[in-house]
C-alpha cells in the first residue's frame, strides 16, 4: 500500500490504521514522501492507534514513515508495539526530528528492536543520550542487521557505549554518514573494526576524521577479512 505524498493528517491516518486491523494481505505501508510535497501527519495520537495495529498485526513486515509527523511521545506508543510485534523486519521512521528523547522513548521496552532487521533513524536530531538504551537493544536483538544513524548528533561517546554490545551482535551494516565524529575518534574506530566480527559495511563520510583517526581505521583493516565496504568520502584526510 504506497500512500506517499498524499496529504493524509491525522484523522485519515487513524482510520486508515484501524482499517488495517481487519486486512490480512497488506505487507508493506508507505507513508513517506516524494520530494517533500504533500507530506502525511501521523502524530501522536496516530502513532497511539499505530501501536494498537501493530500489536494485532502478524503480517506487516516493511513501514516506511519517513518524515511523516512522528513525535517523541508518539515513539513511546511504538516501542511497546515493536516489544511484540513478530512480522516488521523493516522500519523507516527517517527525517521525523523526534531528537534524541524520541530515539530513547523508542528504545524504553525491552525487545524493542523485535524481529526488525533493518532500522532507519536517520536526520532525526538524535545525540549520544540513544547510547545506553540503543545498546541494550542491540544486546537483546536476534536479527538486526542495519543501523542507519545518518545525519545526526552523535560524537566520540556514543561509538564508546555501543562498542561492546555490537561484538556479539548480528550488526552487519553501520551507516554514520554526517554525524560529529572528530579525529579523537580513532581509537574507538580501530577496535570496532578490529573486534566486531559481524560487521561488513560501515560509512564514516561527511565527518571530520582526519589523517589520524583514519590511520587508526586503517591499521584495523589489514587483517581484517570481513569488512567489504569502508566509505571515507569527505573526512578531510591528505
């Protein structure tokens, strides 16, 4: 079902939800946009008859909601509909500006990651406070696959508290274009790619690394024989 761009506010989301509730067929919802016109509003109170969707739910499995009006009180309705949900192994909830204490209401049940294998936060506004929570998902999760933070707040200390919980994760791709990653980040860098075995993509571009931090990366990557794709495209090396 693409409903992209089509102008739908909150009462139409609502109904549109409660709809869903007696479908068996509809796999994918798309609520995003096209170009930024004609965006859909889900809201909080949207989000809320989201929630009651998703917890009856067992055959959605893709939701793009990308710039579609989720508040941070909106992500608490979804974190305790994600704790149970068992069919979405894809969530878009991109360019929402829910900041860092929506990403940390999305995280606030145990299990929230669920069965999702791919979850995109980003252009949300979200800082290091998303560490901890994040981490314990990360720890709890089964099946993600792709963590995609692009554009946001994140520095030094959020790739510090995620370190360890990623070593035994299932976390193939970590996509951190256009974060605050500075040169004081090598180190953390060098042992997230040396210890964390899963890992086979990482985008680092449009951050400040520099010479140094990239020098670490890449004493990492010598020996590394799982990384395939490394993106250091706008980092201000020589």
């Amino acid at each position: 079902l693409d409903l992209r761009s089509t102008g739908i506010l909150v009462k139409g989301a609502i109904a549109i939800f409660k709809a869903l509730e007696e479908n068996d067929t509809i796999v994918s919802l798309d609520f995003s946009v096209i170009d930024g016109i004609d965006r859909n509003k889900i809201g909080t109170q949207g989000c809320r008859y989201l929630s009651q969707l998703l917890q009856k739910n067992d055959i959605i499995s893709h939701l793009n909601l990308s710039m579609s009006g989720i508040s941070a009180e909106g992500c608490l309705f979804l974190s305790s509909a994600l704790a149970c949900n068992k069919s979405l192994i894809n969530l878009d909830l991109s360019t929402n500006r829910f900041g860092t204490q929506g990403a940390v209401n999305l995280f606030k049940e145990n299990n929230s990651l669920s069965a999702l294998e791919y979850l995109n936060l980003s252009r949300n506004g979200i800082g290091d406070g998303i560490s901890q929570p994040l981490g314990r998902q990360i720890e709890l999760s089964k099946t993600i696959r792709v963590l995609d933070f692009t554009d946001n707040n994140l520095t030094k200390n959020f790739l510090r508290k995620i370190y360890r919980p990623l070593l035994n994760s299932s976390v193939t791709t970590l996509l951190l274009s256009r974060n605050k990653f500075e040169s004081n980040c090598g180190e953390i860098l060098h042992n997230i790619v040396r210890d964390v075995l899963s890992l086979e993509v990482i985008d680092l571009s449009n951050n400040p690394l520099k010479d140094s931090a990239v020098i670490d990366i890449v004493d990492s990557l010598v020996d590394n024989e799982n990384i395939i794709s490394f993106d250091f495209t706008d980092t201000e090396i020589t």
